[in-house]
C-alpha cells in the first residue's frame, strides 16, 4: 500500500530549487525564472526525505490532496474488494437538479438532510448512450451506490456469479441497449471501530465520512452472494451512498478479462 499526496502550490524559483534539492521531481515545463508560479507535483510517502518534501511545501502553505495506491499482490490476496467505476454525467430527468431522486426512488424513509434511506424503485434515467470510450463500467454523478456495466460485460463477469442485471432508460423512457444497472440486494455491517463517523441531526443515522486512506473496514459477517452493498452509509453534507463491495471471485474476472475504468480497494480481513 503506497499513500499518494498530490501537492501544489505558488512557488518562486528559490522554493521550486529546494524543493529539487529536497528530493520533489517537478515536471520539467516549470520555468525557470524568478516569477512565482502554480507548481504541482506528486509524491509518496515512503521515507524521510518525501516527509521532508511535504514538510517544505505544507511551510509554504501547499494545498495537499491523498490517495493510496494498492499493489497486485494485496487486491489478489483479499477476500472482498470495495469496487467503484469511472464517474459518467448526471442522473436524469433534470441535469443539475434533483429530479431523478422522485423518477427512480421511494423517499418515504429518506432523510433530505444526508441522503440516507432511499429505496430504488424504478429504472435510473441517462441522457442516452453512454459515451464509453475506454471504459467498460461506470457510476452516475452523485449516485455512488448503483453501478452500471456494458451488456456483454455483465453476461461475462457479473452473471456467472449470481448477480442480475436492470435496464436502464432514456429520458423519453425506452431502454437503452448499451448499459444495465447490476442489481445489488445484499447489505452487511462493517466493523466501523475507528472510522470517522457523524450522526446526522435530522435523521439519527451514522453516516461514516469518506475512506481517503489505508483499506475499506472489514466486515463483521460473510456474505452469502458474491456481490453486497454496506447498510452503513459513507459521504460527507448532504451525499451520501451504500459501498459496494465484490468477491475475489469476481474480481479476479475483472481482471484476467481486462475490464476498464473499475477501481478495487481491499477490504481489511
Ligand atoms: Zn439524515
């Protein structure tokens, strides 16, 4: 597991040369005059000169962005996976909006405040095709627990292991033939112990605040299908969204087929 800190920020040439002399690889496109300029970089946290780095420019007053990066060897050693897919445009009808949220839910147990409790009760709505490009799976902005794939994907990875498959429909309400939503029934507690968490005001749930950093908690019992979504809800404000969690069995698929625009992150055992 390597942590990732994207750093930036307004450097002179004095500060960009000792961060070189720190250790920092800066894209070669800086200039190399005296003007300060916006520098951003990348760099991991492994040993006591990136820390030096990354004290240098936090002194400065950098903004820090972090991400963790998995090996091979741990996303092939662990049981369960949390999977999440390329992000593609907005859930419809409505782009900016929230009408979707009327189209394709039972609010009757949902909280407006952070978004918990929602019942899918209706096909989700794109604006048409998807635009795949290089990806074979995606997720709609906002929506983080529903997941979508290309048909043939579906057939080849998710449906030899007992997951089902949804259609999806344009605004107009005919059904799209180049994606399905798979259909996640599922749900399991996480062992939350130690993960950041908020009560919201509203409704009284615990909503536990984004997995920036190490592995997804581990699960308290094993489920019985190879695909499962938490009961535990994560985001921050008013998103707020189940995991969704796959089987070795189903990412090892994901894998050896070479599917795209998928992200796996281990769950602890
Ligand atoms: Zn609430």
């Amino acid at each position: 597991m390597k942590t990732i800190h994207r750093v930036g920020l307004h450097a002179s040439k004095v500060q960009k040369d000792e961060l070189r002399r720190a250790g920092a690889v800066l894209p070669k496109r800086y200039s190399r005059s005296d003007d300060e300029e916006l520098v951003v970089f990348e760099i991991a946290d492994a040993d006591a000169a990136s820390r030096n780095v990354l004290d240098l420019a936090t002194g400065w007053g950098a903004f820090l962005d972090v991400r963790v990066e998995f090996s091979d060897d741990e996303v092939c050693a662990a049981a369960w996976l949390r999977i999440a897919a390329w992000h593609h445009g907005y859930p419809q009808p409505d782009d900016l909006n929230d009408g979707y949220l009327e189209a394709t839910y039972d609010l009757s147990n949902a909280c407006s405040a952070c978004g918990s409790g929602r019942r899918q009760n209706a096909p989700f709505q794109m604006k048409g095709e998807p635009k795949w490009g290089r990806n074979d799976m995606m997720q709609l902005i906002w929506v983080y627990d529903a997941i979508f794939a290309k048909p043939e994907v579906w057939s080849s990875v998710f449906e030899p292991h007992g997951v089902a498959s949804r259609p999806v429909l344009n605004r107009r309400r005919n059904e799209l033939e180049t994606v399905v939503q798979l259909v996640v029934e599922e749900t399991q507690d996480i062992v939350g112990d130690g993960h950041a968490a908020q009560v919201c005001e509203r409704c009284g749930r615990t909503k536990y605040l984004p997995v920036a950093r190490g592995m997804f908690p581990r699960l308290r019992a094993e489920p019985r299908s190879a695909m499962v979504r938490t009961n535990e809800y994560f985001g921050s404000g008013a998103q707020s969204s189940q995991a969704l969690l796959v089987s070795q069995a189903i990412a090892r698929e994901i894998r050896e087929q070479g599917i795209r625009g998928v992200t796996l992150i281990p769950v602890a055992q």
